[in-house]
C-alpha cells in the first residue's frame, strides 16, 4: 500500500559535523538531504527496485533557518513532492529535538539504472510510493 507519509531519522550532532564557526556546515547539512533520502528509499521500495533503480541528484536548494551544535538531537524529516517525467521532487526538513526548524530543501532526483547510468523509468508502484498526485 503506498504511503506518502514524512520518513523521520534521528541523528545527533558530532564533532565531524562541526565547521570552524562550531556549528554545522553547510555542507554536512547537503549530505544529511542525501541520507534520508537514501534511508526512505532502502525502505520503502520493494526488493526488486532496489537491484533496478538508483537515483541521481538533479538539484538540491536548501535555506538555512537556525544553527546546530555538538550534541543536538536532531530529526531529519522528508517526504515526497511531484514526479513529472523522470523528475522526482522530494522535500526534507532538519529539525532540533524540540521542534524547531534548522533548516529545508527542495530536490529533484532522477531515477538511473545502476549498471548503464542512464536514466530509467520506474514502475508504476515504485512511482505510486515516491510521487504524489501533480505533474
């Protein structure tokens, strides 16, 4: 059954996480997007996708609304947005334990088969699971 339900996976921020200003840079905050995406899809889609399909970043934009600091429990949230063609639309939201926002983004994927790199067409379910109603 498909569930376009948020994805939630809890992290905790590290000392490896942290840039020069003792917060998180930027760029960890791009790799916790690829994270979560990568952790909702391993469990969502259904074995035989997982051999067929890999997905590659199209576009990523991301606000940064607040600082996180060594220790912060933090939520990475996503969901999906709108499929239109081979553009898969997805959304994640990184929260502070106590709800606040940290920060957003917005990505396009593009689903490729894994051994050509070229892109593919997902079936029909898999498109049900990571897309909703739009384009």
């Amino acid at each position: 059954m498909p569930t376009l339900a948020p994805f939630d996976l809890p992290k905790r921020v590290e000392a490896q996480d942290l840039d020069e200003l003792a917060h998180v840079n930027n760029v960890v905050y791009l790799s916790w997007v690829q994270e979560v995406a990568t952790a909702h899809w391993r469990a969502l889609a259904p074995a035989e996708a997982l051999e067929q399909l890999a997905w590659v970043a199209r576009r990523h934009e991301i606000d940064y609304l607040a600082p996180a600091v060594l220790g912060d429990a933090i939520v990475l949230r996503t969901w999906v947005g709108v499929a239109d063609g081979l553009q898969f639309e997805r959304h994640t939201e990184v929260r502070h334990a106590d709800g606040r926002l940290l920060a957003r983004a917005r990505s396009l994927w593009i689903p490729i088969d894994p051994r050509t790199g070229r892109p593919r067409r997902p079936s029909a379910d898999v498109r049900a699971l990571f897309s909703a109603a739009g384009a």
